[in-house]
C-alpha cells in the first residue's frame, strides 16, 4: 500500500515517523551525551553567533549522529571516543536539544542540550534561559577517579547572551547553578568571537572564552576532601572560587544540500587557579575534536 504525502493519511504517518525518531534519539542521547558539568564540551564556542540560515518557519527540528574525542575529565591525561544520537526541536522561542552544541539555528547563544526559551529583544542582542540535565562525574569516568565517588547528577539552571557587533563579531557570556543544590555549585563564562562565511554553502566561527567557577564547582570536581584523600592517597585539597580555564575554539557548519549538513570543529584549553592546581588535574592543557551530520525536516 503506498500512501500519497498529500493526504491526512500520509501526513499523519510522516507524523508518527518523525515522533518515533525524536523519542528514539533523545533515549539513546541520555546515555551517548556523557559529558557533564565539569568538562567543557570540544568545539562550542559560548557567545558566537554563526551566519543564520533561517527557514522562514515558527519550528525547525533535525536528527543526526555526533562523535567527538576529548579529554576523561577536565585535567585528565587520557581522552576518549564518544558517538551518538542527536535530536533538536525548536518552537517558536521553546527548544528542546539532547546533546550540547546540536541545533539547527546555531545562532542560538551559548547553545547547550536542554530546554531552552528565546528571551532576545533583537537580532543583535540574543538571550536564552534554559534548563539542562547535568550528569555529572562518575568516578569509572578514569582511574584516576577511583574512591572520589560520583559528582551526583543535576538539572541545571543557564542564562547564556551574546551581542552582535559590526562584521560578524560577538561579545557573550553565561552563567549556570545547580537548581537541586546537590554540589554542584555555579559557573559561567564570558566570551569573545567572530563568524563569517567561508563559502555559500560553509560557515566558520572561531573564538576565546575565559571561564569561571564558585568553589562549591569547584571542590565538587577539583577538590579533594580528608575522606576522599585516605580512600585515594590524594593530597586534601580545598580550592577556592576563581577562574577555571581559559579556551579556544573554531567550529564550521557545511550544507551538504537540503536536507543535509554537516558540523564539525576543534578546541583547546588551559585550566587556571584552582583548578590547574588541583592534584586531580594530570595535564591542564587539553584539545578536542567533534563532528556530526544532521537531517532537517
């Protein structure tokens, strides 16, 4: 039987189609999209507004895959593999997004996975509020881990704005809290970028941003407490609020004709303060790598 596109019949089954891979791909990204609070996702440039691509529509949504290879945990000496899915949904100024960095209006700022709400007064000056599910650090993340326990998991509270300048320059910054209050404690960011077309069909966005953390984040993923020391052998280690790291990043974004395209990007870092002198952190540089492809309906 070959349903006609056109009809109720066909539009309902699109429907149920693109419903059944939503919730497919948000399941399988609560497991694939580990990387929690305390490592700054590869390749997410906090406060660039990357050249919209709009489609004249109240909603957008996309499916695809993303793999990225990044450090254990931020100080980690060792990095890692990571795949899976993505799913994004936006609705007028509500989205919905299961891994960090995947939408398809990455002029969203500070884009990161949650729920989030467009709060921008204009195109220039761009705010969202949004909720986001922490997961964390489990202590299997690394061996260098063992006997600290986990960092429980959280929802997360974020404020993130960016504001356009002239020739395609971006000033921004974030800030996130524990809504739970389960030790995860604040950080946030403030940012520097620029973005520009490479070709028609490519756009390319680099920038710096310098981070910044309360000392409950702080001793949470940096500190090491009397309890954890005689478990571990770890110095005790009590860090203070302070800066956190300083990164860089360039991201690109490839039609590959509709309804196909591609991301893919690279950072790199440095821990500061606290956080590079914990004895936690093996190695306070770091870099990482990411790519994915993306559907749009």
């Amino acid at each position: 039987m070959i349903l006609d596109p056109s009809s109720p019949t066909g539009r309902h089954g699109r429907l149920r189609a693109l419903t059944a891979a939503a919730l497919v791909a948000c399941a399988s990204a609560q497991a694939a999209d580990e990387v929690g609070e305390g490592l700054r996702p590869p390749s997410e440039p906090a406060g660039i507004v990357m050249p919209e691509r709009t489609t004249g529509r109240n909603w957008d949504a996309s499916i695809g895959l993303v793999g990225s290879y990044a450090p254990e945990y931020a100080g980690a000496d060792r990095s890692r593999f990571r795949l899976g899915p993505g799913f994004y949904l936006r609705w007028g100024r509500f989205s919905f997004a299961t891994r960090s960095g995947f939408a398809t209006r990455s002029a969203e700022p500070g884009a990161r996975g949650g729920m989030r709400i467009d709060l921008s007064p204009s195109e220039r000056w761009r705010i969202g509020l949004g909720l986001r599910y922490d997961f964390g650090r489990q202590e299997t993340t690394s061996d260098a881990l063992r006997g600290l326990g986990d960092v429980p998991s959280t929802l997360r509270v974020r404020l993130g704005t960016s504001y356009r300048l002239d020739d395609g320059w971006s000033i921004g910054g974030s800030m996130t809290v524990d809504a739970f209050g389960r030790g995860g404690g604040n950080q946030g960011d403030i940012s520097v970028g620029k973005a520009w077309a490479l070709t028609p069909g490519t756009s390319v966005a680099a920038g710096l941003a310098l981070g910044f953390a309360g000392d409950r984040y702080m001793q949470s993923y940096f500190g090491v407490t009397p309890a954890q020391a005689a478990r571990t052998g770890y110095p005790v280690f009590e860090p203070s609020s302070g800066l956190r790291d300083i990164s860089a990043s360039v991201t690109a974004r490839t039609e590959l004709g509709h309804p196909w395209a591609l991301f893919y990007g690279a950072s790199a870092s440095l821990l500061l303060g606290p956080a590079a002198s914990s004895p936690l952190t093996r190695q306070p540089n770091s870099w990482g790598v990411n790519a994915g492809v993306v559907y749009r309906f």
